[in-house]
C-alpha cells in the first residue's frame, strides 16, 4: 500500500500563488509516474501535470506557463507550483501515484484550491 498526502492547498486572489505538495509513503515502487490532478465542481478529474522519476513531464494545456510541477526523489515527494491563478483553476487537487505495468494507482484524499475573483 501506498499512502498519499496532499498540502497546501487554500484561498487565494486571482492572479497569485501557491505550492502544493504530496509526500508518498509505504511501499512504493521504484520507478513510478507522479502526477496532479483535479476536479471542480459538477466536472471530471482531468490531468493538471505529471513528471516521471526521470524528470520528464506533461502539462494540460489550461495551465503551461503558469504551473510548473517537480519531485524530490529522495523524499518521495511531489510538487505543484501554482502562478497567475485564476478563478477558473478553483477545483480539488488530487495527487497521483501511478505505475501501470504494475497495476499500481494511488490517490490522495485532495486538497481544495480556491482562486477568488
């Protein structure tokens, strides 16, 4: 089992900033894909950003250029640096572990982000 836990989520203006982070735990594998995800109301989780262990990411075209996504391999841990936010990226952030030759997919619980207008 793995475990995931997301921080750093909250309330914001439009147009600022914040950091997320995710730290994994418990038996995870050595090579996986980490990503973010989210959900707002009434709508689908769709990808935000991803990175593999090797450093190479995918970014959702709603936020190149303004979200930059990282890991720290050392401590299993995951982030999202969130610019120029806007109204529109209000949502739940989800963390993702994910090694599908595996078979392995883990979720965290969410973190709310709240962009105000």
């Amino acid at each position: 089992q793995v475990q995931l836990v997301e921080s750093g989520g909250g309330l914001v203006q439009s147009g600022g900033s914040l950091r997320l982070s995710c730290a994994a735990s418990g038996s995870i594998p050595s090579s996986y894909v980490m990503g973010w995800y989210r959900q707002a109301p009434g709508k689908q989780r769709d990808l935000v950003a991803r990175i593999t262990r090797d450093g190479n990411t995918n970014y959702a075209d709603s936020i190149k250029g303004r979200f930059t996504i990282s890991r720290d391999n050392t401590k299993n841990t995951v982030y999202l640096q969130m610019n120029s936010l806007k109204p529109e990226d209000t949502a739940v952030y989800f963390c993702n572990l994910r090694r599908t030759s595996f078979g392995i997919d883990y979720w965290g619980k969410g973190t709310l982000v709240t962009v105000s207008s």
